[in-house]
C-alpha cells in the first residue's frame, strides 16, 4: 500500500497553499477529504494532501510493502467475498499499477524538496503548519506522538516517521 502526506494550516493559510504550484517535483496539492485523519489535526486547521502520482510515497517517506505479499493476500480475501475471476483480475491489475515500484521511487530529491519549500513558505506567511503521513492501508489513521519542530529542523529530518503529528514553527 502507500503513504499519504496531509498538511494542516489555519484559515490565513489557506491562499497560500492554493496559490502554490510546485514547478520541481510534480506535486499536486489537493483539499483533503478523509474525515478520520482530519479529527487528528486541531480544529479548524484546514487540511490539503501532497501526493505525487496519486499517494506521498517516495517523498521522504518509507517505501511501500512488498506488492507480491499485499497481491496474494488480496485474492485470497476476493475469493472468500465471491468475486468472480474477472473482477478479481481488474482489481489486482489496478493494485499492481498502484503499487508499482516505478511510480514510486523518486528519480532525485525533487518531490522532497518541493514539500520542503512549501512547508517553508507556510510556515514564514502564517507561522505554523500541521504535516502527517499515515499509511492509506490503515482504516482509522492514528498518531503515535505529536512533535513540535522548527523548520530548520523539519528541513533536516531525512525520512519522515510515519503517524507522528508534526507542528512546524518558526
């Protein structure tokens, strides 16, 4: 499966990340819609996920489990639900796609860095900024701790930990 990068920001904010378009990197910057990671972020923090070619992975995060594990453990799970073979066969060709090795590894740092600069630019025109990344796998999205961090130091983090709640700061 993949990882998710979701950034929170107060309402000010809100121009800004929309405003933003990352030239490096091909990050897209979309409104967030998962309400059980939303109760995560404080309220009324406005939520936006990073991706690149749909999920986070390859932008600092872990890389995604085994796709040959995850495939035979998702047939076994179609066929006990009774799907037919066909369904099951565009369902694991749409889960290979997905998980390609390909689309996830980041030919350079640039994904990285653009986050980067945007995390950056947040933090110097509103003050903080909220950044999670979860695994899309786990139904209810949990955190493991909340961190408040610089942006120097943020900068500096090399492989972001999943599941950690980090407000950045000035």
């Amino acid at each position: 499966m993949c990882w998710l990068i979701t950034i929170g920001v107060p309402a000010q904010g809100v121009v800004h990340v929309r405003d933003y378009h990352s030239t490096r990197g091909g990050i897209a910057v979309t409104e967030h819609s998962n309400p059980p990671v939303g109760i995560l972020f404080p309220p009324g923090d406005h939520l936006f996920d990073l991706t690149r070619g749909g999920c986070s992975c390859g932008i600092g995060l872990p890389e995604p489990r085994a796709p040959s594990r995850n495939r035979d453990r998702l047939l076994r799970r179609y066929r006990r639900e009774g799907w037919s073979e066909a369904k099951i066969a565009r369902a694991l060709d749409a889960s290979t796609r997905a998980t390609d090795p390909s689309k996830h590894q980041a030919s350079s740092t640039e994904p990285l860095r653009a986050v980067r600069d945007l995390v950056k630019l947040l933090v110097r025109q509103v003050g903080d900024v909220r950044f999670f990344a979860y695994d899309e796998a786990v139904a209810t999205p949990f955190k493991n701790e909340n961190s408040s961090i610089s942006i120097s130091a943020f900068n500096g983090v090399e492989r972001f930990p999943p599941h950690v709640l980090f407000d950045i700061r000035r």
